[in-house]
C-alpha cells in the first residue's frame, strides 16, 4: 500500500524539479541565456511552479490514503493512477502558463540569438562514455533462466493456471496447463527489453549541442550525464524485465502468488521513479551543471559567454524554440536526428518530423495490442 501512496508522490517531485535541472539556455522550455537563471523573477515563477505542483502531489497522496482506510486497496489503486495522470497533467498546464509569461521577458529584454556562435557535435577521447548496446545482452540471460523456470517447474504447474488479477491482486482469469503458458512470461520480458533497450539507444545517439567557443566543459558534462543515464536504464530494465517476467512465471508455475505481480510492478515502478529523480538531481539535463546546479569558477571561464566575462550579455547561442510545441514536443523534419534531449523535463524524447519515429510507435503498439490476444488464441 505504501508503494501506491508513493505513485503520485514520486510523480509530483518528479515534474516539480524540472526547473531547477533543466539546461542552462531553457527555463520552461523556452530558449534564455544562461545569466537567466538568477533573474529575480525567472526564479519567482521557478519556485511557485515547484510549490504548486508539489503541493498537488500532497494532497493527492491525503486522498489516496483516506480512500485506502474507506475503501480498500482496489479504489486506492485506482485512486492513485488516476491522481498521477491528473498531476502530470495539471504540471503541464503549469508549464504552459509560465512558458507563455518566460516568452513575454524575452521579447520585453530582446534577447537574441549570438549570430557568431554556431553549434557542433563535439567529441572527446578524455570524455566519459556512455554503456555500449552489448550491456544490453544481458536481457537474452534473463529470457533464458525464465524459460529455464517455467519448464523446470512444469511439472507442478496446476492443471488450471491463473493468467489475471485485478487491482486487488485476485485472480479473475484462467487458463488450462499447458506448454505455451510458460512462454506468456519471456514474451511480455521480450517487450520491455525492446523498449528498455531503445531508451538506451536514446542515450548513445541523441544530439548533443555544444559551444564551438568552448566545447571542452559542456561536453564532459554532457557526456558524464549521459553515462549516469545509461548505467540507470540498464540497472531499471534489468530490475523491471527480471522482476515482472519471474514473478509471472513463478505465479504461471504454482511457486507464487499470482497477486505479487502486481505488487512486483508497483515496486519496480517506484524504484524507476526514485531512481530517476536521483539521477536529474545529481546530474542535471542536458548541459546543466552538475551537482547543485551553481557555476563554478572553473567551469565560467569555459561556459557560452558572449562578452568574454561569463555573462551572456543578453544573448543565447542558438534558438529552436519554432521546432519545439508547447516547449515539450520537437517536431523538425530538416533534423535527422531521432532522439533530442527534452527541454522540459528528464532524458531524451523523440523528433516526431522523423518518419521513423511513427513507424517504431505503431510497431511497438501493434505488439503491446497483438501479444495478449496471440496469447489467447494459442491457450
């Protein structure tokens, strides 16, 4: 239960640190210079976001609770997804408000682009790299021993097998023994390495913008993040894809509840969650500093500064903010690149001008639709 209550707690601290990680050329997804982030009222509305959407997070974990003592753990789960969705939403909503008022400063101060500054994909052997794709072989060891558990506890598997619960974790689905039972485990593990494998894709081939005046810093920073993400979505995927397929198994089996996969999700979700937040805090977004976020003495005589002092000088060494809907969604089709790091927010999102990007979401959701009704027909 505790595990639900986190749900839209850890959602609320989520999007309510946004502002205070993101990088330091975007305050709510609007394109500033950098010096923006000490302006008295950029920090203002930084700050009331922050309250206001985690004050939401509060009260939606009270109404969360007072349900659990009134109704039980059905309602409450129900409770907490739909107060999560409904927090993530509001902080949107919030966003969009700020956005519009970040806009108003910089057409009030006339904040330019600096025309003598150009971006690059810079590069570094001294840098810090990102986990390779083969760390992402590991998922085949996981198939496999779930495989290996599924046949190896064939034998005691009962003649009727649950397959479904409800949000209280009781069974309400059946289905006869039988071989093709045990592969319902490694099918839904194939799903989640696939898309824990392309965020980690996501991690090793987003763009990455640097300052051609001063590449060195911003790109180690950039790319000791980037480290830090990899090794975090391999560790979640792995914990998730292990986690859930073997407790389905074991639940297919006899050896175990079939209920704990619910709960098994719950934790694997709030570990994600918790994990996540602990990355940004430490590491920042795309090229923010890393730490507290401050800049320190080493790191302004190497920063995008235009007048050589460490300021910006009221300019931004470039300007996106056209590709860039609502500051959340990118959608450039002269870009070819695929995965961007987000403006708004943790991580990297995907330039929807790429056709490939359409074409992998409604293969992905043709399996995620495909796989339990496959399963059905072969039970």
């Amino acid at each position: 239960m505790i595990v639900l209550l986190l749900l839209p707690a850890l959602t609320s601290i989520g999007i309510a640190i946004v502002p205070w990680v993101a990088g330091r050329h975007e305050v709510f997804g609007v394109t500033v210079p950098s010096d923006t982030f000490a302006d008295a009222r950029i920090r203002r509305y930084r700050i009331v976001f922050s309250i206001v959407v985690g004050g939401l997070g509060a009260v939606s974990v009270l109404a969360c609770f007072v349900l659990w003592r009134l109704a039980g753990a059905t309602m409450t789960f129900w409770c907490a997804s739909v107060l999560s969705v409904l927090v993530m939403i509001a902080g949107f909503a919030i966003q969009q408000r700020f956005r519009r008022r970040v806009i108003a400063i910089r057409r009030e101060r006339g904040w330019t682009t600096a025309g003598a500054k150009r971006m690059v994909i810079a590069d570094d052997d001294m840098i810090p790299r990102p986990l390779t794709l083969w760390w992402d072989l590991v998922y085949v060891l996981v198939i496999a021993a779930t495989i290996a558990v599924g046949y190896a506890g064939y034998d005691h598997m009962p003649q009727r097998v649950p397959i479904h619960t409800d949000a209280a974790g009781i069974v309400n689905g059946w289905a006869d023994k039988s071989p093709s039972v045990i592969w319902f485990a490694p099918l839904t593990e194939l799903i989640l390495a696939a898309v824990m494998t392309g965020a980690h894709a996501a991690v090793l081939y987003a763009k990455r913008q640097v300052n051609t005046d001063s590449p060195t810093n911003p790109t180690r920073r950039y790319a000791t993040m980037a480290r830090a993400w990899s090794v975090y979505v391999l560790l979640v995927g792995v914990v998730t894809t292990l986690g859930i397929g073997m407790a389905i198994q074991l639940g297919t089996i006899g050896v175990l509840d079939l209920g704990l996969v619910g709960l098994t999700g719950a934790f694997a979700g709030a570990f994600a969650l918790i994990g996540g937040i602990m990355v940004v805090l430490f590491y920042g977004q795309q090229d923010s500093h890393i730490g507290d976020g401050t800049i320190t003495d080493d790191d302004s005589a190497d920063d995008d500064s235009a007048d050589g002092n460490g300021t910006d000088g009221g300019t931004m060494p470039r300007d996106e903010d056209r590709y860039w809907y609502g500051g959340i969604i990118y959608v450039n089709r002269d870009d070819p690149t695929i995965w961007v790091p987000k403006r708004f927010g943790s991580g990297w999102t995907v330039n929807m001008g790429r056709p490939a990007v359409w074409v992998g979401t409604v293969i992905l959701l043709i399996l995620v639709i495909a796989l339990p009704f496959v399963f059905t027909v072969l039970l």
